[in-house]
C-alpha cells in the first residue's frame, strides 16, 4: 500500500528568456528530458522547453519518491502552461506517461506515479511491469500525524530495482518470501487503517520492516540505530522507505504527541545519529477530495508502507 505525504514538490514556469533554476533539484534535472518525451506525442510545442523553478520539501534520494514528484510535477506544469486546453493531459494519461518516462530510465514498477497522482492512502495490486490496480482507497486518518526520519544516507534505487528484476528472473524463493511476508503486512495495515486502530498499524509497519530487512536486505545499520533510538526515546516504531540502504524511515503518531515525539526524537538522534533529521508531515488528501488547483503545479512526496 501507498501512503501519500504533503511533502510538495513545486514546479512554476519563468518568463521567457529567464534563465533555468533547479537543475539540481529532487532526482535531477529532468527539464530537458521530460520536454523531450512530450514532444514525441504532443505536436506543436516548442523545441526547448520553458523555464522553470523547482522546489521540494522532500529530501531527495531518501525514499520519498522525490523523483516521480518532480517528474510528474513538470509533466503537470509544461501541460497546464504549454498545451492548448484541448489537448490537457487526463490523470489517467499523465500517471501513465509519467511511469514510461521513468520505467526508461529506471525500469522501476508504477507504484510511486500512482501514488503521487492519486493522493491518499491506496490499496495497489502490483505488477511486475506496469501500472499497478487500486483496489481500495481512503482518507488517512485526520488525527495522526506522520513523522519522517531522514537518516542523511543517500540511497541507491537504482541498484536495488536490478537486483529485484534479476530475482524475479531467476525465481528466487527468497523473493517469493518476502512477497508474502509484505502481501501479509499490507492487509494488516489496511485493517488497522479501517479500523483506526493506532496500535496494530505501528505492529503491522513493524513486521514490513523486518520483512525488508531481513529477507531482501535493504536496512543498513545505521537505519537499525535510528529505528532503535526512536522506539527508546519516543515510543515510535519507524519503517523504512523506498528501496532503503540508507534514505528516510518513517512512522506514525497521534497528532496530539506529535511535537512531543518529535522533540524527543529530535534531542535523542542529535547525539546518537547527529546527521539525522526529523520531519513531521501530514497525509495528503486524495483526488477525491481536492476542489481546487493550486497556483503553481504540485506533485506530492509519498512514501511505501510496505
């Protein structure tokens, strides 16, 4: 399942003339690259694309699917700006040109478009290759808050995704394990979800992150330190993001707790992990939900539980 973070990635169109910002902004400088892919299937634009500012308040490279927001967020801003009304890209269509510009590159699955275009929390049956299938969705509950831990270790998705390709090529059972292992904690997090109960969340997040670090491997040490330090210190069970080895990890809390158990988090991670930062955040709302545009074109940050 997805969880939708309103961690923004903001991408606004410059006059013309004004020079590019953001080259080094949230997976790269994807400008060039995106324009490039919209040209191919939309006529009449322009050979260079606009410029743009970007900005993100997502660490990159840490899990949150920093990349797909920014890459959907430009998809977004070059249509909204660049596109005659006619021809404006549908959800549909943009989730799924949005996951063929980054499968070219990265050859990852579909999730993390899904999941930054639909908003929300998402219940997904996954694929191998392709856009996954909502099988459910619902508004995350009001009156908890989430708490990202960026541990400052960048992580490698790339790596990651080739090993998991050659496992599923190889039929590996200790793929097949793991599929059932997060298949399993999935639906406990669903029905903790459902049934609002705070408690069988953090265990089912819990038993996600053992799965992913003891059958594939992806937590570090450092990641086991900071997940130690927090459940010490402030009683919060953390799992990580993304494809781990380093990135964020993350966790949930009453919003009523929240600034004590970030305060706590924050003094105990300063002297046991002192490149560690605490971020709180709040879930974002689903489509559904959303009755008006914002005024510069947003992608949300979301993270994977599992």
């Amino acid at each position: 399942m997805s969880l939708a973070l309103d961690l923004m990635t903001t991408v606004e169109i410059g006059p013309p003339g004004q020079r590019a910002q953001g080259a080094q902004s949230p997976g790269g400088g994807w400008r060039e690259e995106v324009w490039a892919f919209l040209r191919e299937r939309l006529p009449g634009l322009a050979s260079r694309p606009p410029a743009v500012t970007v900005r993100s308040d997502a660490p990159a490279a840490s899990g949150l699917s920093s990349s797909t927001a920014l890459i959907v967020a430009l998809f977004r801003a070059f249509a909204d700006a660049c596109v005659p009304a006619g021809q404006a890209l549908d959800r549909t269509t943009l989730t799924q040109w949005a996951y063929e510009f980054e499968f070219a590159v990265f050859n990852g699955g579909g999730m993390d478009q899904v999941a930054v275009v639909e908003g929300g929390a998402l219940l997904l049956d996954g694929r191998t290759r392709g856009l996954p299938a909502v099988r459910d969705r619902l508004e995350f509950p009001g009156d908890w808050a989430v708490v990202v831990v960026d541990s400052g270790v960048r992580k490698d998705t790339g790596s990651h995704i080739r090993a998991v390709r050659a496992q599923l090529a190889a039929r590996d059972p200790a793929l097949a394990a793991y599929r059932a292992r997060v298949d399993e904690a999935s639906g406990a997090v669903w029905e903790a979800l459902h049934g609002h109960d705070h408690q069988a969340l953090g265990a089912a997040m819990s038993s996600a992150h053992e799965a992913m670090r003891d059958l594939q491997r992806m937590s570090v040490p450092l990641l086991e330190e900071v997940r130690t330090v927090a459940l010490r210190f402030a009683g919060l069970p953390l799992k990580l993001s993304g494809a781990g080895g380093g990135g964020a990890l993350v966790g949930v809390c009453p919003v009523a707790e929240e600034r004590e158990t970030v305060d706590r988090l924050r003094r105990a991670l300063c002297d046991a992990v002192p490149g560690a930062r605490v971020i709180p955040a709040r879930a974002a709302p689903g489509v559904r939900r959303e009755v008006a545009a914002p005024r510069a074109p947003q992608a949300r940050d979301q993270r994977v539980s599992p």
